[in-house]
C-alpha cells in the first residue's frame, strides 16, 4: 500500500523532470557526446566520450522489506526510549497517518523538524533475532559516485552489512561490514578506509566507527565512496584525470562502484549496554530517517542522457549504438566491434563510435558478440538470409542465457563461469562484467587482441571464414569486402 503511493509520488516528480541535471564540470567534462567542427571537407560531427550527470539516485529506486509485515504500526504498539526504558510514550499505528512510519518516509525531503522516518516493530520476540533486509533496486546499473549515506532515528544497529548486486538481485556481494565488534560479530579484525591503499581499495572492510549505539550523538552511516576515489584523485578529488585513466584500465575497479541494487541488511539493533534487557523490549528497534545514494546511469560513455520512463531508467544512446546500457551497437552500423568509450585521453576521451556496416555485403556478424561453434550453425547456404538470422536468433539466446546462469564469454574470461563472488575474471586486454569488451589499445578477434595484432582488413577474413561468402579484401590494408565476382562490381 504504501510503496505503491510512493511509486506514485515518484512517477509524478518523474514527469516534472524526466532529464536529469548536469554534473559539475569539477568531476571532468564527458558531457557532450558530439559537436560539429569545420575541416577542409566541411561541416562534420566530432565524436566524444559522455556520460550521464551524477544525481539523487533514491528517485528512481523500488524498495523491499523483508520480511514484508516489520514495519510497526499493524497492530498499534508503544516504544521507549533507549536511553530511559520507562519513557514509553511514542507510539507507531500504522492506520493513522501521523503516527505511521512507513518505508517511503526513507526517501522523502529531509530538513524539517522532527525527521520523518521508517521504522520496525520493536525485538518484543527476543532473543529470536530482530533481522530485516532493505533492498533498494534500480533494474538498471548505476555507477554510485559519491557516499552512501544511511542516517538512522534509532541508535546505530550493533551489526549491519551493506551488500551490493550487479545483477538484478539474483547474486549479493558484501560491500561494507559494520559493527560495535566487528571479531565478534563478524569475526574480522576491525578497519577504517581510511587503512586502505589504492592497492587495498577494493577490500571489504569491517568497520566499528559507525556502530556505537546511543551513547555518542552521530546517528549517520557512510559507506565511503569518496575515500577510495581519493586514493586516485587526492584528497579534493581534484586529479579526477587520474581516477578516470584507473577506472578505464581497472575492470575490477570499475565494478566496484556500479551496482543494480544495494540491500541493508540489519541483523541487530542497537542495544547500549553488554546485555538486552528482557522487561524493556520495546526499547530495541531500527528506525531511519534518510538514505542517500548518489550516482549515474551507466550508459558505457555513449550517452549524456538517462530518462526515466515507465518507472524504468534507459540511457538515451548515442555514437550509433543501443541497449539500455548502449552496450552494442546499431543495427547497420556493425562495421566494426561495439566497444565502451573511453576516458581517455582527458578531457575529451574517445567515443569509440560504431560505424555503418560494411555496404557492399550487407551487416557482416557481430564479431563481439559472437560465441565459439558458429561453424555448427550449419550454414547450408550462406548466400541466403536465412544464415544471418539464424546468427542473431543465437547470440541473443546465448546472452540470455549467460545472464541467467552467470556465464562469461569464453574467449574473453579466464573461466567460462563467474567465480565464487560472481564475478567474471578476464584475460589481459579484456574488460566488462562479461569480459566481452576490449580495453583501450585492443581490438576484439577471438578474445581481446592488441590493436596491431587485429588489424582491420582481418575483419574481413574473418567475415570470409564465417560466412562462406565469395568475398575478399577490396585491396590490401583496407577493412572492406567486395565480392569475388565479378571484379567489374569492385
Ligand atoms: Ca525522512
């Protein structure tokens, strides 16, 4: 009931302002795909790298508890206060709107008195434990740029873990640990960020700066997103040049800070003292007033803008290409292998554009996307059309499947399948969550090559080799293929 009035209220805000606003320049430019320049041959489109502008992410994300009945309220019941036990006079009902306090006050404006916030029944079942997942979910990956910031109007629970999906909720990986005793708890020795290096940037930590209960007055949780990218743009973040050539070269890195969903998993409320006080339960409880969660829609640096539409987030994609990330490219404008954009070089990047197919034979395959075994196809006739449906009818099932079951392409990853954190490990040259995209300097040809090692005219050959078409080189050193007969139509 409540998330559906708050869908509502999104959808409304929604069709105020679908676009979202520009990122300031300080974080690097990349906020124009394209602009027209004059050369000797006139008017012509300059191709750069873009990306979406950071923003207010809890806009466009679906919330779920579990387990779904934890709010308070339903029946009515009285809470104390943490501090006094016998200071019982708030009550949670969730039929009364004044007294209600369900999940969508998470997300609304802050910055009236009193906060506005969601809340749990109270541990009145202890000692079965008090738990509760908040997932938040985007059905579309976003690249967080800035903390994760979770105020809460209880204390801070005594053990908590952030974890983080990058596909669709289906795996979790842990992102943060936080704890009043992260041994105990968790048993891991307890860090702050702030220990980590940029070559430990990417360790999961258990953190007990956030988690001393009632007794101090901060009542916020960061998960530090900020602090690692300190590690490569300084302290002010003002070398972004440098976090940016890192994030472009470093897959793993990369990964890190791009999720689809984030789940807070609250697994003990905060207590304040060694022991839980039976007689006074209704003392324990998780409360939140706010959580921020900044970031951008990852478009693949081929888009500038992220619509929301249909309760769905779609990069509006450029640099002929398409998909709700622009992870591939057009349909005629296949003439080379999609690849991401790049960051670099600063400030521009490289659009890595995709161009129109090659003309004189129609769509040649999409060599990036094509799994092994194209030869079993069984390509009985390769002057029919019927083959080059057939191609696409099979790349598209075999992606299908590769998301569900966590495969990565072969001739990309090192394993086949994603290893135990879900993740596929990639060969050298290699990047994207499927390994199925090239670093920069590379060129894809059954796996990521050197750029000098696949030159353009091979694309030929191989269009040649999978097709059995009568086709060749137009001439030496150029990517074209023109039909063997008659040389006249060359
Ligand atoms: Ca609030």
């Amino acid at each position: 009931m409540y998330l559906s009035r708050f869908l509502s209220i999104h959808a409304l805000w929604v069709t105020v302002s679908s676009v979202m606003q520009p990122y300031p320049l300080v974080w690097g430019h990349y906020d124009v795909c394209k602009t027209q320049i004059y050369t000797e041959e006139g008017k012509v489109w300059d191709y750069m790298a873009c990306q979406p502008e950071s923003t207010d992410m809890t806009k466009y994300l679906k919330v779920k508890l579990d387990p779904p009945d934890i709010t308070c309220g339903d029946p009515p019941e009285t809470f104390c206060a943490m501090g006094n036990p016998y200071m019982c006079n708030n009550e949670c009902d969730a039929s009364t709107p004044e007294l209600a306090h369900p999940p969508e006050l998470m997300f609304d404006f802050e910055g009236r008195h009193p906060s506005t916030f969601w809340q749990s029944a109270t541990w009145k079942e202890y000692p079965k434990p008090l738990q509760v997942n908040i997932t938040l979910s985007w059905s579309k990956t976003i690249e967080l740029t800035d903390n994760i910031v979770i105020t809460f109007e209880s204390g801070r629970p005594d053990q908590m873990i952030l974890e983080k999906s990058l596909d669709y909720g289906r795996t979790w990986q842990p992102y943060q640990y936080y704890a009043t005793d992260c041994l105990d708890a968790f048993h891991m020795d307890p860090k702050s960020v702030k220990d980590l290096s940029q070559h430990t940037v990417l360790e999961i930590i258990c953190t007990e700066e956030y988690s001393t209960g009632y007794m101090t007055n901060s009542k916020i949780i960061h998960f530090e997103i900020k602090d690692r990218f300190a590690f490569f743009a300084g302290p002010w973040l003002r070398n972004m040049a440098s976090l940016y050539g890192q994030l472009d070269t470093t897959k793993k890195l990369r990964d890190f800070f791009t999720v689809t969903d984030l789940r807070i998993r609250l697994l003990r409320p905060a207590v304040g003292e060694i022991f839980v006080d039976e007689l006074h339960l209704a003392r324990y409880f998780y409360a939140i007033s706010d959580i921020k969660v900044h970031g951008r829609c990852k478009c693949n640096l081929h888009a500038t803008v992220c619509v929301y539409d249909n309760s769905k987030l779609t990069c509006e994609c450029e640099h002929n290409t398409t998909g709700p990330d622009c992870g591939k490219c057009k349909k005629n404008y296949q003439g080379r292998p999609w690849s991401p954009g790049s960051y670099l070089p600063i400030p521009k990047g490289t659009a890595n554009t995709c161009i129109p197919s090659i003309s004189s034979i129609g769509t040649p395959p999409k060599f990036n996307r094509i799994w092994p075994n194209i030869s079993s196809l069984e390509v009985s006739n390769p002057k029919q059309v019927a083959p080059k449906l057939a191609l696409s009818t099979v790349s598209s099932v075999q992606v299908a499947n590769h998301k569900r079951e966590c495969y990565c392409n072969p001739l990309g990853s090192v394993h086949d399948r994603c290893n135990g954190s879900g993740f596929c490990e990639c060969k050298t040259g290699t990047t994207g969550p499927k390994c199925d995209e090239c670093l920069p300097g590379n060129s894809w040809h059954y796996g990521c090559q050197r750029a000098n090692v696949y030159s353009l005219p091979s694309m030929c050959s191989e269009f040649i080799s999978q097709t059995q078409q009568l086709v060749r080189p137009c001439s030496p050193g150029t990517s074209r293929c023109c039909s063997q007969v008659p040389s006249s139509q060359v």
